[in-house]
C-alpha cells in the first residue's frame, strides 16, 4: 500500500472495508469510539514507528477528516 498524502480516497467493492477502515481513522477526528465498535481494539503504526490507538487518537499533528455515510447521516 502506498503511504498516505494529504488527501486520500479509499474506495472498493461493497462489504471490502471501506467503512471500517474510514471509522478507524475518525475515531482520530472525533477522539471517540463508532458505537457500533464500541468494543473493538485496533493499532496503527506510523513510518517514525509511533503507534496510534482506540485511546491514543493523534501520533503527530496531523488533520483528520473523513467524508463516509456516518458522516452524511449526522450533517445532511
């Protein structure tokens, strides 16, 4: 996979990850949990080896924003 840039669109089949890989990194943008993951666990790791985290929501200053349908059905 390649490394990320500044903006970045996943997309793919349905039912292939698309959500669940998009809720991951809103629970950066939002510090929160989905509530349909409420119990889930996950760990990420940046090219400096920093480790990000359910609990530990930014490993370097950058801005997260993610477009998905969790986003469409709480602002439009």
């Amino acid at each position: 996979m390649q490394d990320f840039a500044n903006l970045n669109i996943i997309y793919g089949w349905n039912y292939s990850g698309k959500t669940t890989i998009s809720r991951i990194f809103q629970n950066s943008e939002k510090t929160e949990k989905n509530p349909d993951y409420n119990s889930s666990e996950f760990e990420l790791e940046n090219y400096n080896g920093q480790k990000y985290n359910e609990q530990i929501h930014n490993v370097d200053d950058r801005l997260v924003r993610t477009f998905n349908a969790d986003f469409i059905k709480d602002n439009l």
